[in-house]
C-alpha cells in the first residue's frame, strides 16, 4: 500500500513538472500565465488523454489537475495543420474529468478541436469555499481561484497548435455557475460561450431555503449577477435549461440570462441564444429524474450545438442583433426620449398593482404592466410572430402600413391572430387572465355599476430591421360625438411586449392623455411628442391602452424585427351600439383552441368561436390583401 502511495505522488510529481510554468511569481495573472519556453518544445497536452495532469499557480499556489484530448468528428483521422479550435467543459458535481473524455463527442464535432477538462477544486463548489449539499449559497465567493484558473487557461491556449479565434467554455449545473464566473472576470479571451441547467451563487429570493442558511443568500445573488452583468461580450452565447428544471428553477435561472443578454445588447454584441427544453426532451424522462435537471447531454451533444459554438461567423438569424454595426443615418438618430416610461410603469408583483394600473390608465389612456409574461411565453409568442412574418413579408417588404410596417391582421383570413396555438395560450388565455382584475375596473360604467366587456380580435403589428421613417401620429378609432366618452372606454388593445423595447429597434411612440382632437388643428408633430417613445420597456410586460389615444410607429435601426403582437376587447355598452363596420366581431377562434381556454376566459371569448368549416388556418394572403383595412387597428365614423 505505501509503495502504491508512493508510485502516485512520483507520478504527480511527474505531471506537475512536465505542466507547470517556471516563470517568476508575478502579480499579474497575465505575466505569470506566459511559458518562457521555446514554443517548438511546448508538449501536445492533449497526447495522453487518459493522464490526469496537474499545474500549479506560483503566485496562488492553487493546482489545477485536468484532462484533455483531441475530438476528431467521426470518419476524419487527421486533425490536419490548421490551428485547432479549443473548448474548456466545466462539470456539474456528479462528473469527473474522465467521464466527460469517455463520452462520445466525435459523433457530433463539426471539426476537429481540443477538449479540456478540468476537475473541480477538492472541498470547494468549483469557485465557492463549500462543496456541502448547501454550498452554493453558503459557501463565500474565491475571486483568487478564479485568477487561479484564468492563469492556467491562458498557459493552455497559448500553445502555437491553438486557434486564438474559436476559444469556447461550455458546462452543465455546478460547472454552469462556473463558466458564468469565468467569463465575467474577463480574464481569459473567450469568444463562445455556452451553459446548462445554471445557476448561481446565492438565489434571488429564499424559497425553500432553510430559516438557519438563508442569511446572505440573497445579497450574495445580488453580487453575482453585477459579476456577470460586467462581462465583456463574446460572439456566441447559447443557454439550455429546463421548462420544468426543479433544481435550478427557469425563473432564477432567467435572471441570469437576462444579465446577460442586456450586456451583450449595450455591446452590441449577438444576443443570447436560448433552448428551452420540455420535460421529455431530457436526457432521463422517467421518474427517477425527479428534479428534471438531467440534460447534460441534451444541451450540448448535438451536431447543431458545435456548429453553433465553433462557427468561423455566427449564423444569421442567431445573432438577432439589436444594435446595429452600421453607422446610424445622422438624419434618423433618435433623440432621447421624453416619456418617463418609470411613470406610467407597475408591476403585477408589487401589491395593489391593478388600483395603481388603473389610475395610471385614467389618467392617461395608457399603462405599462410588467412582470406579465415570463421568458418561455415571450420565446414561444416570439417564434410564432416570425412564422406569421415569413407568410406576411413579400419580397420587396413594402408594407402594408408604411414602409417596412405591417399589421397581423391584414393578411389572415380571419382577420385575427387568435387562431394561433401560442398567440391564444399565452396571451389571450395567461396573459389575458392575469391582467383581468385590472380590465373589469377600466371597462366599469358608473351608469349601470356593472363591469362588462369582451373579447374582440387579436391583431398587433411589426416592422422590419432599417426602417427609418416615423409612422404619422394617429389614433386608432374615431367615434362620434355622443359615444365619445372617457370611461370606460369603448375600445381597449393590450400590445404584448415579447422582445425588450430600446431606442433602436422602433418602439411605440405615445401622448399620454392626447387624442385625435388635439392633433386636429396641430400644423406639425411638436418636438416633444415625437420623442414621446414607450423605451426602455423589459419583454414580458403588456402595454394596456385606449386605442383612441394618438401615437405612432418610430424607425427600427437595430438588425432584427420587432414584434408588437396584441389582443383587443370592447366595453359592454359600445357592443350595444351594433355599429355596423365592427359588430358582429369576425369568428377567429377555432374549437380546437377554445375548449382549451379557461372558463373566465371562454366566458369573454364566445362570441369569437368559429362554426363548424370555418377558415380559421390560413394565414395566406390573398390577391388583394395589401389594399384592406385590418379590422381591429382603424375604424373611422361614417
């Protein structure tokens, strides 16, 4: 046995010798990390996969034991001579370094590349001082470690055989947090990054968090997310997690993409690529995967995946840059915005959000509501507005409300985007519901005490990438005189916001309180109301407005489409009115989705329900359909 132990420790001995620098200690990380050596004598790390090598920081006095290997993709048996792309894999608790190495990764490489892999510190959760059960939010953050780690993997990837280009850090669980912590510090030039089921240090709130571990747990999220919040961008992010992940919940996990993503758009860097994955998409769909935190595998070995990860370019669609690298036309740079959106803004998790909704809305005839949506209902609404776009959009994108602008409604045969699976789930029936206490106290009438309203149509608009022109400011209803009342109002549209609205990318512009007879005799737009613009607003929130009130479209100079898709209702007491150019409302509603609506819901919507071999699928526009009237965005009084 002690010559066993002794066998091992000449061993290690042996590794460390051949790994670690022989440079003096320094204090910067980045003088320390450089070999002296002669790069023609500099070993092929990855020669002896099966070793367990080490290296030691001189100046941390942290070792760092990894494995590393060459990834040849199935049928090729050279890496050939050109410099070789490198990716670091961060494991969760559960795997080792040689688990990793076994599994079969040339099954889905898209080219040859080094695999490394380091081990997790012993006793620590990768840059954590606590690898217990409750380490993660116990546990102190190890800033040290971190410049440990960074130093080693500078060392790696300086060898002369490495592409500086394609250098990605990809990990699961545990070693998803520490990925996060690795390219937040900026200490290693990594352009690809990817991470699966993550979390963090710490956790946004104390649910099921025991009472005697939950001091600091909080603050200590706090503090990771300003790490992350500062990192300096890369070409490529991709973000797997679970719908139904009970370890690492979505909604924590969210923030974290959400930092993120809002760094990488002050960047103007590609945003942040996002698979969401249901429960039977996992690695394990059996009931021993009680937590649903096992897709490992699911997230990462995928021929879609290194594609991704080691693309010379980021594909075109993933990159859905929201600011753009074109120089702005100097005549379309918008100025600051004048509305201060904080004003007019509650969120459904502060109390009383509907009494403060409402008297916003009273006020102004408009309310912004955050917090409606949570990111896979904005994912999955977003992917069907770009479906409904590719059948919208023709070749030349004139537009079928200005230039680049369109309305959902005009191209559909039924008038309506209700018939659609995500539009009608999430917003009509989620979003819709939760937004109910606050549309039964716009549409109360004080004459009969009552509150009565219902469902009219779903409808919304978009406009494309490099649009520069304004829309003219406008209202979207005129009635006449004698119906003309402030409240309740006859007619209510709810503008979902399913990407995050910025100066850029062509957001709303709105007057607050202002309506079509104050715009009458208005010779030009005063300055102030073309800055009005509805920015910054998060994705999830709902813009509740009186479609009455005057607003307008404004340029998108960001690289991709915003998407403003809504759903519309009418108060009780103008339905009565039967005018003949809106009642009865077009049946948009298919069966098929109706009974799948909730019953308060199903209540509003009944006059929607198709009849049996009614169109309610095609979303084809006809020969005419750029010469129509959307019904549900402008109807004039005759």
């Amino acid at each position: 046995m002690v010559c066993q132990v002794l066998k091992l420790l000449l061993f290690m001995n042996e590794c460390v010798n051949k790994q670690k620098i022989q440079s003096v200690p320094k204090t910067n990380w980045q003088e320390r990390s450089r070999s002296p050596r002669d790069e023609a004598n500099i070993a092929d790390f990855w020669s002896s996969p099966k070793d367990l090598q080490s290296w030691q920081d001189e100046v941390t006095k942290h070792r760092i034991n990894f494995q590393a290997q060459l990834v040849l993709p199935n049928g090729q048996r050279s890496p050939g001579d050109a410099p070789l792309a490198v990716a670091f894999y961060f494991s969760g608790l559960g795997h080792e370094a040689r688990d990793i190495l076994k599994m079969d990764w040339g099954s889905f490489a898209s080219c040859p590349f080094i695999l490394i892999v380091p081990q997790r510190p012993s006793g620590r959760w990768w840059f954590i001082d606590d690898d217990a059960a409750w380490g993660w939010v116990e546990g102190e953050f190890c800033q040290e470690l971190v410049e440990a780690f960074a130093a080693w993997m500078n060392m790696m990837i300086d060898h002369p055989r490495v592409d500086k280009r394609r250098l990605g850090l990809f990990g699961f669980s545990a070693g998803a947090y520490a990925v996060l912590e690795m390219f937040a510090s900026g200490l290693v030039p990594i352009s690809r990054l990817a991470v699966g089921g993550l979390h963090g240090h710490g956790q946004p709130n104390v649910k099921h968090i025991p009472q005697k571990r939950s001091a600091g747990v909080v603050e200590k999220f706090e503090k990771f997310l300003q790490r992350v919040e500062g990192h300096a961008g890369a070409e490529h992010i991709e973000v797997v997690h679970g719908k139904t992940d009970k370890q690492c919940p979505w909604l924590d996990a969210k923030k974290i993409v959400d930092a993120l993503t809002k760094k990488q758009l002050q960047l103007g860097c590609p945003k942040v690529k996002l698979r969401l994955l249901d429960a039977h998409e996992q690695d394990t769909f059996s009931k021993r995967n009680k937590t649903h935190h096992d897709y490992m595998k699911a997230a990462f070995m995928r021929k879609e995946f290194f594609k991704g990860f080691f693309a010379d370019k980021v594909p075109h669609g993933e990159a859905n840059m929201a600011s753009p690298k074109r120089p702005l036309p100097s005549a379309s740079m918008p100025s600051a915005s004048t509305l201060e959106v904080a004003k007019f803004t509650v969120s459904t998790s502060m109390d009383g959000w509907e009494e403060q909704g409402f008297q916003i809305f009273r006020k102004s005839g408009f309310v912004i509501i955050e917090d409606v949506l949570d990111h896979v209902q904005c994912s999955e609404v977003l992917e069907d507005c770009r479906q409904m776009a590719k059948e919208i959009v023709a070749p030349q994108g004139a537009g079928n409300r200005g230039k680049g602008r369109y309305s959902f409604g005009v191209a559909s045969s039924t008038g309506s985007i209700l018939h659609r699976e995500a539009i009608a789930k999430h917003l009509l029936n989620e979003g819709g519901r939760l937004l109910q206490p606050l549309l039964s106290q716009i549409f109360f009438d004080e004459s009969d005490r009552l509150s009565s309203f219902s469902c009219y149509s779903g409808g919304g608009d978009f406009v494309l990438p490099g649009v520069e022109e304004y829309q003219h400011l406008h209202a979207d209803m005129q009635v006449k005189k004698d119906l003309d009342k402030q409240m309740p109002p006859p007619f209510l549209a709810i503008n979902f916001v399913v990407q995050d609205l910025t100066e850029l990318n062509g957001p709303m512009r709105i007057v607050p309180g202002k309506r079509e007879r104050d715009w009458r005799n208005q010779k030009k737009e005063p300055d102030r109301w073309r800055c009005s613009r509805l920015c910054p607003v998060p994705a999830g929130s709902a813009l509740v407005r009186d479609v009455r009130i005057l607003h307008g479209g404004t340029p998108n100079l960001s690289e991709e489409t915003r998407f403003l898709p809504s759903v519309e209702y009418v108060s009780a007491w103008f339905r009565a009115t039967h005018r003949p150019d809106m009642f009865p409302p077009r049946r948009c509603i298919p069966q098929d989705v109706f009974v799948t609506l909730h019953s308060d819901v199903q209540q509003i919507c009944e006059e929607l329900v198709a009849e049996p071999g009614d169109d309610t699928e095609d979303m084809s526009p006809d020969d005419d359909w750029h010469s129509k009237v959307w019904r549900g965005v402008t109807f004039w009084c005759t």
